[in-house]
C-alpha cells in the first residue's frame, strides 16, 4: 500500500508552566507543515499552567512525490505575550518519514524550554493520519532498514502467510513515539498498523465502571458470582496491530502462569475478561497466541494477581466565613472526584472507601447522601485561605482520624499553581524497589518484547517521609483532642495521612479525579514519574522516581499517573502497584460499623406513676395524652382538695418549696410553695396554680 496523502491535525495543547507571576497569561501560536504555514499566529489564547488549548488546526500533505529518506516537518512554535517583552516558551519540530505508513494518535510532545525556562513549558498533541493510498506497493530505495524480528515474537511463519504483530500494552493510554519497544519489519506491501479502541485514555467523568481501564497492573480475586462481576473483573486488551485488518478470529488467549482464569469466550477475542482465584506473590503470565493454543506466540502481558484492598477515607470542606472564602467543590463534587479517582486506584487493586468511623471533630457535620465527606464552617479564614503548604499545614488536622486517607479541600495555597500538595507522609522510607521479567514494568526499555533486547531489572525509588508534626500548635491541638477523647493516641500524627486540595479549577474539569489519585499515590509512597524532573540545564535529568526510558528521560514520559500528562496521565505499573498496596493505610477489608448502643430503657417514673393512679388514668409511667387532658381537669388551685392535691403537696415539700403538711388541702402555704417553684423555672408561668406543666414537671424532677 502506498500512502499518497496524509493530514496533520493539531488537537490540543497543555500549559505546564509560564513566566507570569500572576494570573494567567496571553500567548500565541505558530506553525508550518512542510513550509506551510498553518493556523492563525495573531490569535490569542489566555493560558495558565493546567490550560488545556483545542487548537483544531489540520493541514492535508500530498506526499505522493515523496520518495526513501525525505519527510515531511512539522514545526510549532509558542509565545506569551508579556507587558515588556514576548518571552518564547519553545519551539516544537518532528519528522513523518517516508514511506508515512504508521499512522500516530494524539502524540503528546514537550517544549523543549524557551528563554524564561529551560524546562518544558507545553506539552502539544498532534495528529498524523492516512487519507489517501492505492494497493501498489512504496518504492522502499532510500529507506533505510533495521533488523528483522527475531526471539519469541514472530511477524511471519512459512507455510502459515502472515503472522500479524500484536500488542498488549501495560501502559494505558499506549506510549507514543520512541517509547515504544520496537517494531520488526513488515514487507513495505503489508497495510499500516492501528491503535484499538483500549489504547486511548478514558474521559473520567459520568459513571465509569471500575474496569474502564484496561490492562491492569493486578488482576483481582475475585468470584463469578459476586455482584458486578463483569464489571469488577481485569479486561485485557489488544493496543496494536499490523496489519490493521488482520484476521483476529486466529486470536488465542492463554494462562501460561498464575491463579487466572478467564470469564467467557477466549477465541478471536481483541478483549477478555479475567479474574484471579487465589493470591501470587508472582506476576501471572498471559499469551496471547496465533491459530491456536500452541501456535506462534504474539505477546506476553503480566500483571499481579491479589484481592481487592481499601483505604479508609474521610474528606473534609473547609469553608470560611468571608466573600471569597468558600470552595467551588461542593460535598457531591468531592464525592464525585473520589469515585472517579477509584477507576485509577483500581489498576493496583485498591479503592478508597468512606471511613467506618464517622465520629466527627472540630465542628465537622456529615453530609448527607455522600458518605466519608464532612463539611467545617469556620470564622478562621486562615484555615482555608493562602494556606501554607510548605510546613505542615493546620487544616489537615482537622476531623482527623489516625489511619485514615485525609482529603482536605480548601479555597486556596499560599504558593501559586499547585493543584493538591500531599503534606502529611508519616512512615514513608524513601527506599528501592525492583522487579524483572518479560516484559518489562511499564516496557521500561529493554523491554523484552521481540525484536528488543531482553529485559533487565527495573528499580523504582520511592517517596521520603514528610516533616514531622511537632510545633506547638499541633501539640496543643493533640492535648485538645485527648481532652475530648481520652483514647487518643500521643502518636496520633505518625498515623494522619493526607493532602490538601486548593481550588485549582472548576469541579467539573475531569483532571480533578487525576489530580486525586496522584496526590493519593505521593502519600502512599511514590514518586513523580516521567517528565517533572527533566531540566538539564539545572542538573536535572530523568524521573524523580528514578525510572528511565531512551535517553535518560522519564519513563512513560506522560501516561503513568505519577507524571503530569494532566488527563493523559491514568497508569500504574508493576512496581508502583507493589510499593502502594503495603501502606499502613490499606487494610484487607472493609470493617463493619460499629452498631449503636441500644438506648438503655428509662427507668420507671413511680411519681409519675403514682399521679396516673390519682388521675385514674393509665399508669404508663410516661406523660401521655391522658395524663394531660386528666390533670388539665384537676389542677390545684387555692382550695382544691383531693389525692391529687396531696401528691403536689409531697412533691413540693421534696423540692424543698416548703408547701406544709400534706393534708390534701390547698390553702395559702400550697399555693405559695407552688409559686415558688414556678418562680424557680424559666419554663413555668408564676400563677400559683399547679395545672398539667407544674405537675409534668414535679413528676419528673
């Protein structure tokens, strides 16, 4: 197939950083396509960092007098337009080579730094695609050639025709660009290759099911009979394949290792559901094969196998008392963010889940209808507004409980730009962790995958403790506390887990959950992954997790989690799923609540009782609609005679109202013991005459 024309498309554009000091900033876009210049450069677009840009720009190129070694060249350049100076914030160039035959979908790709900044200022999402081609086959003189497959994966077998290459990525969203293992040779006659529908990011809004992701770093324990099964279990995709329509009906999906099974029809099948049956401390191998179980092996893809855990979480509001001091995120945005979170926690086997303990501190009130989230209203502005993130931070302690995940939303941080700090990461070692085989976590390169080299081990750095808690006002706020709850540990503070949320972007911007999750994963141990640390001009290169890809860069470089491919970011690995799952805070099940007390029965009120038998209605003991209407019609009054003027008589005397001997008579000295009583009582009209309120409160005194 020879591609006569190609279009390029740029989609979007994400602000990562500017040189504004405040506020957001104005800047402007340039680009050419083979010389062509594309788009509007006068146009302005009003930017900040966390800015997502639709750009719709596109441009269809005639390549068919392209021949081998020539390419079409994208270049794209930003600007911001300053009040004294228009700083570049970097150029952007890349390279479609003949025969232009692998089509690229939303290939985000960093600024390398302008002027201002020597680190990345934007990240670009551009798009390449066919739209043009016949059935001969490319002139390939001039193209040069690299090696042919070779090892367990094979692109063609003799007698058999074409054995397509496929992939299953563990990287979802796929990796882009040289990221990805690579590819062997096909005849240049075999038509291009495709991404599936499961290599693509997921939009995180609306109700997702907790396997939108494919490709999970764990596979969960998990029955066929339990509710939303299907919807609980791992899928496992197909991401790629060459020749695009290549027969899948030859697909065979096989357990090679581990406690696996799969749920449904495994033949001809680009997607499966799977499921473990018992806990690994190995990763399961799963093959996918071509024509039947022992036919040419395909690809290989690992994951973890073990049951589902939860982190107990309880989210707090803090809303102050002036105009500007109230967060957009209302309890069901938060609700909402968390659940969305979940989607991305669900890869490593893991769910936040509202707390089981839902006693509340500092003026916290439950929300109704979105359980683990509280509300605290509060005079102190300073507990929501320009707060300090860089010691550890007062709001978190509020409605604090020691081993649950805190999520606390504010109005605002004291340091510009950051859309959630996790401050508090008691426990943490900032240790190593490693993990080999076939293939690679996250296809660190050498990723195994044929024609690769064999893989190597891959370690991880992970996350230092945060600051410790041991100012004098965290120490004041522990001695508070205790006086509230006497069981309070002294070491209350190794145990609170959390990050603060400021009020970054709209509550229904989708980077919320991303943001989220992130956050979460920073407090359970782990690092920045991808592009955060690649600043070479300050000595910077690679991952803060010290995970690397080609050329010393970050590996993925924006679809892992932990890297702020904003909503490109939805990953985790291997590695990670293994360092996040021994926290402190993630327990194997979901404890039930704590039953209430029964209210312990009032004991009998004999006074009570007693005036009933006088009033000859029932002796129920409570005051009731016939204990009223009865002593509505024997009140005692000055001259009143009866058992029911003796039984007022004996109670006053026991208040100390000096009401006389009980004679059954009502005279001077009962009417003025009973005013006095009256008198006593903010609750009773002073008339001297004892009528149903008087005696309901005699009776229960």
């Amino acid at each position: 197939m020879a591609t006569k024309k190609i279009k390029i498309s740029f989609e979007q554009l994400r602000c990562l950083r500017d040189s504004t000091v405040f506020g957001a900033a104005k800047w402007s876009f340039s680009a050419t396509v083979d010389g062509q210049k594309i788009g509007d450069a006068k146009k302005r677009f009003t930017v900040k960092p966390g800015t997502l840009v639709s750009l719709g720009w596109s441009h269809e190129v005639d390549v068919s007098g392209k021949k081998g070694g020539e390419f079409v060249e994208v270049v794209f350049r930003a600007e911001e337009h300053g009040v004294l100076f228009k700083p570049d914030q970097g150029t952007v160039r890349l390279k479609f080579h003949y025969p232009f035959q692998r089509e690229l979908e939303h290939v985000f790709f960093g600024s390398p730094g302008g002027i201002i900044s020597k680190t990345q200022n934007f990240m670009l999402s551009v798009r390449m695609e066919i739209t043009d081609a016949d059935d001969t086959a490319p002139d390939m003189s001039g193209v040069p050639t690299g090696k042919k497959g070779a090892g367990d994966t094979v692109t063609t077998v003799a007698g058999t025709g074409l054995v397509p290459r496929v992939e299953i990525s563990p990287v979802v969203p796929v990796l882009q660009g040289d990221q990805v293992p690579p590819r062997p040779d096909f005849d240049a006659i075999v038509p291009h290759g495709k991404d599936t529908k499961a290599a693509k990011p997921i939009k995180l809004a609306g109700s997702l099911d907790l396997n939108a992701l494919p490709n999970p770093a764990l596979i969960p324990v998990i029955k066929p009979t339990e509710n939303d099964f299907k919807k609980r279990c791992a899928r496992l995709s197909v991401t790629h394949i060459r020749p695009h329509n290549a027969d899948t009906s030859q697909l065979r999906w096989v357990v090679k290792k581990g406690p696996v099974q799969f749920h449904g029809e495994t033949k001809g099948r680009e997607e499966v559901l799977a499921y473990g049956t018992a806990e690994s401390d190995e990763p399961a191998e799963i093959e996918l094969r071509w024509g039947d179980p022992e036919g040419p092996l395909l690809c290989k893809f690992r994951a973890w196998v073990g049951k589902v855990k939860y982190i107990p979480t309880r989210a707090t509001l803090v809303v102050g008392s002036t105009i500007g001091a109230t967060p957009r995120c209302t309890p069901a945005d938060i609700h909402r963010h968390i659940q969305l979170a979940n989607i991305l926690m669900y890869q490593s086997g893991l769910l936040l889940v509202p707390d089981h303990e839902t006693e509340t501190w500092d003026g916290a009130k439950a929300s109704v209808g979105n359980p683990g989230v509280y509300t605290i209203k509060t005079n102190d502005n300073t507990l929501t507004i320009g707060v300090n993130d860089n010691i550890p931070p007062h709001p978190m302690r509020l409605n604090f409980r020691p081993g649950a995940m805190h999520l606390v939303y504010i109005k605002s941080l004291s340091s510009a730009g950051a859309a959630g700090v996790a401050v508090d990461r008691p426990k943490l070692l900032g240790a190593y962790e490693s993990i080999e085989g076939t293939p690679s976590t996250s296809w660190v390169p050498p990723t195994g995958v044929a024609p690769d080299k064999a893989s190597k081990k891959v370690t991880m750095k992970t996350m230092p403790a945060s600051d410790p808690r041991t100012s004098k006002k965290d120490q004041d706020y522990l001695k508070a506390r205790k006086k509230l709850d006497p069981g309070f540990p002294d070491d209350a503070f190794q145990s609170l887990y959390g990050c603060i949320m400021p009020d970054y972007t709209p509550p229904n911007d989708e980077d919320w959950p991303q943001t989220l999750a992130h956050e979460v994963g920073h407090v359970l141990g782990l690092r920045h992954r991808g592009n955060p640390q690649t600043d070479p001009a300050n000595g910077k290169v690679g991952s803060n997790d010290e995970v690397n890809g080609n050329g010393g860069k970050g590996h993925p470089w924006l679809e892992n989690v932990m890297s702020y491919g904003y909503t490109q970011s939805q990953d985790f690995d291997l590695l990670q799923t293994r360092v996040i799952r021994k926290h402190p805070s993630v327990i194997d099940e979901i404890p039930k609540p704590k039953p209430k007390p029964k209210p312990k029965p009032k004991p009998a009120n004999e006074k009570l009782k007693d005036l009933q038998k006088r009033l000859g209605v029932p002796e129920s003991g409570e005051w009731d609609d016939a204990t009223e209407q009865a002593a509505s019609s024997k009140m005692v009054r000055n001259g009143a005679r009866g058992a029911v003027v003796e039984w007022v008589q004996t109670q006053l005397n026991a208040q100390g109202m000096e009401s006389g001997t009980v004679d059954g008579i009502a005279g001077s000295v009962t009417v003025g013991a009973i005013r006095r009583w009256q008198d006593n009582r903010d609750d009773l009209t002073t008339d001297g005459i004892a009528g149903p309120r008087t005696m309901q409160t005699l009776a229960e005194s």
